[in-house]
C-alpha cells in the first residue's frame, strides 16, 4: 500500500505554500517538445497538505526527493508473472500439504492480499492520478467501506479450523481485524487507518473513519480521548519510523516458533517485516536446542522478491486464487 512521505521537503514551484511537501507523484510526461530527456520530464505531485490540486513539477525540482526514488522504484517494478493453471493446481496442492503437515503455520500479508478490492493510488490508472483534477485527497483515501477480500476469509477459516498460528500483516487497511481474524493471533506491523491511542490511559479506539490528519504533528490526531482527554495518536507508521515494538516482537517469536511460513501477497522490500519471514530459517529457535530446526517457506506473490532463493515453494498467483485452493483441499469445496 502507498505510504506517505511526510517530512520530505521539496521545492516551491507553482504551489502557494513556502515548503511544500510532496505526498507522491502520481504521473509523469514527456514535456511540450519532442524527444525529452529523463530531466525534462514532468511529474505530476500530490501535496501532503491534500487542498491543493495536484501539480506538474519539472524534474530538476525534485532532485534527491523521496517521491521521485519512490515513483523511479516503481517503475523498476519487476512485470507480474502468472502460473499457468496446470503449474499453479499442484503448486496449490503442495502448500495445501505443508499447511496440513506443519504443527504451526504462521503468515506475512502484503498489499497484494488487498490488491482485488484497494486500487493502488499510483501509476496511470492509480486513483489519484485519474482524480487529479478533482480535489483528490478526499476520494483517495482509504474507503471505509471495503470489505475483506476471498483470500482474507480463507485465512479466517483456516484459522478456525486450526491450521494457522499467527498472521502478521503489513497492511493499515483493517481487513484482517474486519474478516474476524482474531486479534491475539495478529500483528499490525505498520499500524491501521481506524485505530487511535490515547497517550494517558493507551485507550484504544477503533474508529469507522480514518483517523490520521493530514500534516499531523506527530500523529495527533486532533482528537482527545473520551474516557481521561488525552491526546490521541493515529498508529500509522511512515517510512522512516521504526515498527512498534511489541507488534513486531509479538510477531517474531511466533514466527520463531513456526514450522511453515507463508508470505501472501508481498514483494518483501520492507525491513524489517520482509526478513521476518528468513530470520530463523534452518537455525535453532529455543535456548537448549542444538539440532537445527526445519523451517518450510513459502512465497505467493506475482513478482520475484529478493528472498526467493530461500524460499522452498514459490507460487505465482493471486491471493485469492492461492488461498482458495489451500481451503478447498483442506476444508472441502464449500468452505465459504
Ligand atoms: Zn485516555
């Protein structure tokens, strides 16, 4: 999921504002001429400050900026592979056995669990882009009125039936804690847009509106807490923050005590979610073992990641596809 880059300043072009600050870019062009170089391209940037209209910024301003690593980044995206049905069936099958074999299966979640229903807020067809006229901020948020995915519900069923230990999600989108994924078997690494905290007595809310403010200092979110009037903070975390400590803690010694991982959904480019995955494969987990411990992981994901040498199963498909198929063999074709 498209995550803002707060605090990255960049240069004053058309915009109004003394330090504007760039949300994203959500478009590029080649300029008025012919044949123009890399930079002299435009790129179109969305402000943090989200009442401003988007704007087309030359490249020379935006040198050394988050956003344009960010948008060059992803334009070296690697191209989606897609398993042909009959490698992707007994792919599906084989993880299907793991999962039935392994005493704890534990979980990663990436954006692309919620690819099906979360368009992405980038790239040509990206919201923003395509809403760049209108005052985008607004329509590009979150909505509150997404619906977990085939692929979330399949994992809350598997839970229940007992084959899954733990999920940890790199999502803020709250589809897991909506699909009915029990929350003491889950790790929000990066926070979710519906929960804010109260500084005082750490009271939870889970609210049905997103609750970050756009330019917040340091995640205030303008309200107080109901209970005791403490400052309450959003729970998001941005790129440069470190992840919370008992999520991430939580999640690793679950995962430590794993026998199966499986990464749904996510390209592992975020540290220090995407080694959580790696961190105890094929070594010992507990003080007094001296064997080295068997660690099956698997990969669904419709790019290459830079862990896949060290993954033992590698399937290129949807979520939904994947972990339908998973819930089919092991809890029979009408598991919904
Ligand atoms: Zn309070």
């Amino acid at each position: 999921m498209a995550k803002s880059n707060k605090k990255r300043k960049a240069c004053n072009y058309t915009y109004t504002m003394e330090e504007a600050e760039i949300e994203c870019i959500l478009d590029e062009r080649g300029g008025n001429g012919k044949q123009k170089t890399k930079q002299q391209h435009e790129y179109l940037c969305a402000w943090a400050d989200g009442n401003e209209e988007p704007q087309w910024v030359a490249a020379k301003h935006l040198k050394g900026t988050i956003a344009l690593e960010e948008w060059e980044d992803q334009e070296d995206e690697e191209p989606e592979i897609f398993d042909p049905p009959a490698i992707l069936a007994p792919k599906c099958y084989s993880l299907a056995q793991l999962v039935q074999t392994a005493k704890r299966t534990s979980i990663l979640l990436g954006a692309g669990i919620s690819a099906p229903i979360l368009p992405t807020f980038r790239g040509q067809h990206g919201l923003w882009t395509k809403n760049a006229h209108k005052n985008t901020k607004a329509d590009a948020k979150v909505s509150d009125g997404l619906q977990p995915t085939l692929a979330h519900e399949g994992l809350v069923a598997l839970e229940k039936a007992g084959f899954i230990h733990y999920v940890a999600t790199q999502n803020y989108d709250d589809l897991s804690s909506r699909s009915g994924f029990p929350e003491h078997k889950l790790s929000e690494l990066h926070g979710n847009i519906f929960v804010e905290t109260c500084d005082d007595c750490h009271k939870v809310f889970h609210r049905d509106f997103e609750v970050p403010k756009d330019d917040s200092l340091e995640h205030e979110t303008g309200r107080h807490c109901e209970d005791c009037g403490g400052i309450l903070r959003d729970s998001i975390i941005h790129f440069e923050e470190d992840l919370p400590e008992p999520s991430l803690t939580k999640a690793m010694n679950k995962f430590a005590e794993s026998d199966l991982i499986i990464v749904v959904g996510s390209s592992l480019k975020v540290e220090p979610a995407a080694g959580l995955p790696f961190s105890n494969k094929h070594t010992t987990t507990t003080t007094r073992q001296s064997s080295k411990r068997d660690v099956n992981t698997c990969i669904v994901n419709l790019q290459p990641t830079g862990y896949d040498s060290q993954a033992d199963l590698i399937i290129h498909g949807t979520c939904d596809q994947v972990i339908d198929a998973v819930a089919k063999e092991l809890l029979g074709n009408n598991w919904r």
